[in-house]
C-alpha cells in the first residue's frame, strides 16, 4: 500500500479529473498539486522530468497521463 499519492493537475484536465475519479472509486487518499496555479508544483513536476498533466506520484512509481495499466499496478490493484 502506498505511503504517499500526489496528482500534478490542473485546470480543465479531462485526464486529470480520471486519475483523480480512479484513485477515489479504487479507495485511496491522494494529494493534488495544481501546475496552473501553483508554480512551486509546475517545477517539481519539472524537475521529474514530465512536461505535460497528470502526472501522479506513487511511491517511486511517477505516471504521465490517465494510464489505468499503470495505476493498477503502481496500486496492486488487479
């Protein structure tokens, strides 16, 4: 299980909105950094190397996009 979530959105993010749906309908807390209005996020996001929305963070797993595969495993989710 997962210590820590965070979800690098922003504003009018279809994708961002069903990272956001999936993590909720599955039961898991997450943090959300907004990169539209939080400039501090847009960097840390940067920094990983990730240039465009979502980005979500779980434990040393980093996800660009809404990628169920993806989120299910970093989860251990089946």
């Amino acid at each position: 299980m997962p210590t820590e979530i965070i979800v690098y959105s922003g504003i009018h993010c279809a994708p961002c909105d069903a990272v956001k749906a999936f993590l909720k309908e599955n039961g898991f807390d997450y943090s959300e950094k907004n990169v539209n209005k939080d400039k501090e996020a847009r960097q840390e996001m940067r920094a990983m190397g990730m240039i465009s929305i979502p980005v979500t963070v779980i434990g040393d797993h980093k996800i660009q996009g809404f990628d169920r595969p993806a989120l299910q495993a970093a989860l251990g989710l089946k």
